[in-house]
C-alpha cells in the first residue's frame, strides 16, 4: 500500500474497537489458549513492557519494522519481535516506554515517531511480563541503526505482504509448553514468527483489515 494512501485511513484506527482475545486467540498454541482464557492479571502480578509496531515509508510503501533478537540464554533468545521492553519508574507512561525501548533499539527518536493507538495488552507466561503494544507512525524514510548487544538484524516487513493471508502457516516447535508442538505462526522473510508476538499482530491484522474495509 502507498504510504500517502495508509496515512488516510491511520485516523480511522483510533476508535476501531479492539477485537483482544479473539485475535489472539488465532495465532495462540493450544496450549497457550487455555491459558489466555483463564488469565487473572491481578493474580500473577507481572513485569510491565511495551513495544512499538511502528509503520513508515520506504521508497512510498508502508513497512512494519521488526526485530530479531540476539541469541542469548534466556526464554526469548533469537526470536522475532517489536522493538521494545521493560517499563522504568521514570517512564511518563507505557508509550513512553515503547518510544524509550524503540530508540534505544534501533535509533528511531521518539520525536519521530507520532503514536496512534494502544492495543490490548498481552500477557508473556514463560517470562511473566505484561507487554503493552503501541501503533506508531512515522511520515519520514527511516534508517534503523540497531543495538547490537540487542538486536541481531532488522526486518522490513511491506505492509501488502503482511496482510496476506499466504504468510500463515502451522509449523513444528520446542516451546515451553512441550517439545515437537504444532503453532500457528507467520512465514516472514522465511523467519517463524510464533507466540506473543504473532498474537499481537494478528489483532493489529485484524484491526487493519476492519478499517480498510469499513473506509475504502
């Protein structure tokens, strides 16, 4: 999609109401889903972050970035995620976080980036944290200058491509819910995109595709 024409509909976003769980849901492991429905937030009293899913032009289309983590010995090592992370005391707030991470991550300064919207947030059993997402727009080209105690590469993801439905698929996994288990995933530039961050953007999909629709 043109960038020009996704800055019209990006106004149309903010009162869509949020599909939550039910997006989730699509792209959660079974095991994960049953979890996810029986959730008492106030009970497991986690770790708060937020992350950033940030859209920007590149040569006039719309890019999602993501990030690929660097491996390391811990429950998220390699994986595919938004630029982001833990909630600090002197944070004005979650988007301050999402803003904060997302600079410290791959460069972007926060005044670059105008944020749109929060999303329902979601709760990460394997590290107990809470993460809030939020939608991002920046008008301008952007270069990604990624930490790299952080981050191991960068992903460009097209909008078009991201909302085609060819990039869901059902692949094998070890997670921590048992080894050798079928998921729901996205195929992005051949990386398996699973668990909280597939679940986050399946409702970001979800929301997208109800708003261009609503408003073509």
């Amino acid at each position: 999609m043109d960038f020009k024409d996704f800055l019209h509909y990006v106004p149309n976003i903010i009162p869509v109401e949020l599909p939550a769980i039910l997006a989730h849901l699509k792209m959660a492991p079974k095991e994960r889903a049953e979890a996810l429905k029986n959730l008492n937030a106030e009970a497991i009293n986690p770790r708060i972050a937020a992350v950033m899913m940030l859209f920007y032009p590149k040569k006039g289309k719309t890019h999602l970035v993501l990030i690929v983590r660097n491996a390391y010995n811990g429950v998220h090592s390699s994986q595919i995620a938004f630029p982001g992370g833990k909630y600090e005391t002197t944070d004005a707030g979650f988007a301050a976080t999402a803003l904060r991470e997302t600079h410290e991550e791959v460069g972007i300064l926060p005044e670059k980036i105008k944020v749109i919207k929060e999303f329902t947030p979601m709760f990460i059993p394997p590290s107990n944290f809470m993460v809030h997402p939020f939608l991002g727009v920046s008008s301008e080209e952007l270069s990604f200058y990624p930490d790299v105690r952080e981050v191991a590469d960068i992903i460009e993801l097209p909008l078009s491509v991201f909302l085609n439905d060819e990039i869901i698929i059902e692949a094998t996994l070890s997670t921590s819910y048992g080894s050798n288990i079928l998921v729901p995933a996205f195929n992005i530039q051949n990386h398996i995109v699973w668990g909280a961050t597939a679940m986050i953007l399946s409702e970001l999909r979800d929301v997208l595709k109800l708003t261009f629709a609503e408003n073509s």
